[in-house]
C-alpha cells in the first residue's frame, strides 16, 4: 500500500525560525515552500543535502490563523511533530483500502496538498496516536 515514508510533519509557531534552527543545527537546505489556504499552513520542506530526490522529507508547519489544525495544535500540544506521511500511488485505492479494514479517513474526497499532490488523513485514534497523512504525489511532468 505505501511506497515511501514521503515526509514527517513538525509544528512550529515560526516559520523562519525554524528553517534556520534546522538549517544552522542539521545542515539542512529548504527545497520548497508554500502557503495552502485550505489546510491554514504556512509550510517549508526541508533535506538533508545527500539525499537523493524522492527521499523522505522533513516538513515544517506554522499556522496561518488561529481555527486552523496546527493552531490548534500548538495551543495543545506544543511545537512538535504532528504528523506522519506515507506516499502512495493512488490515494482513492489507499482510502478504500484502510475503510475496508475499518479506519476512518478525515476527508470524504482527497484534497489538496503540497505542491498539488493529493492527500488524506487518518484518524490519529485509528492509527495508534499518529495522525498518518495519505500523499499521492502530482505527476512530474
Ligand atoms: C489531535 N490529536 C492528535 C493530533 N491532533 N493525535 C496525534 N497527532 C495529532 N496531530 C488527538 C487529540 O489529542 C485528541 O485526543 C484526538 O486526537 C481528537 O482530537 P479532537 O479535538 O477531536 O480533534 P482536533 O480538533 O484536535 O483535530 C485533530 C485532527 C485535525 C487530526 C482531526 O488536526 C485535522 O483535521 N488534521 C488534518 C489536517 C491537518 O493536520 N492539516 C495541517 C497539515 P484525546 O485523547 O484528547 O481525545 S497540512 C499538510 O500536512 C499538507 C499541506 C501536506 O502535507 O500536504
């Protein structure tokens, strides 16, 4: 069912600072960046430079307001990972799999996620505390 581990999910109340932290701490470099609306992060994507494409990432997110999933998480939890991800070929088939043996999906239909792969969750209580993230990465054309 899974393919990769594509990412690991760190909250974090300031962007910046964070990619600094792990870049002047770890060594690594930011390979993308983006605002996603609809989920409210502000998120970076971060590797170490060895590492080849495709590679499991690490992911950092802030919150873009104060309803939104990481806000809520912070305010809880504290900075911290959040979540975990594991890639997949064909979201739909990997949802009507884990349904099938009883888990439940956060989302109906498969929404947006970074750089306009397509994504799904799990219930953190499904899947032994860990909020799992479901990616079918886009197509590299
Ligand atoms: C909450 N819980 C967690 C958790 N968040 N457990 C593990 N990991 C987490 N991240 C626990 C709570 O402590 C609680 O346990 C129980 O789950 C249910 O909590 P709730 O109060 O009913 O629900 P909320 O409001 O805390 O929401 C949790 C939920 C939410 C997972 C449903 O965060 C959500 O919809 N997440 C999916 C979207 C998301 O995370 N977006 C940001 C990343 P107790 O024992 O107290 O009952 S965006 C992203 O990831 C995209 C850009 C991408 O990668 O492509």
């Amino acid at each position: 069912l899974v393919t990769a581990v594509d990412h690991v999910g760190i909250a974090v109340a300031d962007l910046e600072a964070a990619i600094a932290f792990h870049r002047d701490t770890f060594g690594l470099e930011v390979t993308h960046s983006e605002v996603n609306e609809e989920q409210g992060v502000h998120e970076a994507m971060l590797r170490a430079p060895g590492d080849a494409t495709g590679a499991t990432q690490l992911q950092l997110l802030a919150p873009l307001r104060e309803d939104s999933a990481i806000a809520k998480f912070l305010d809880r939890s504290g900075p911290g990972l959040q979540q975990l991800a594991f890639r997949v070929t064909d979201v739909e088939a990997a949802m009507s799999a884990l349904r099938a043996k009883g888990l439940r999906l956060l989302y109906e239909e498969p929404r947006r996620g970074t750089a306009n792969s397509r994504i799904n969750f799990v219930h953190p209580k499904d899947a032994g505390g860990v909020l799992v993230e479901l990616v079918e990465p886009a197509e590299v054309h």
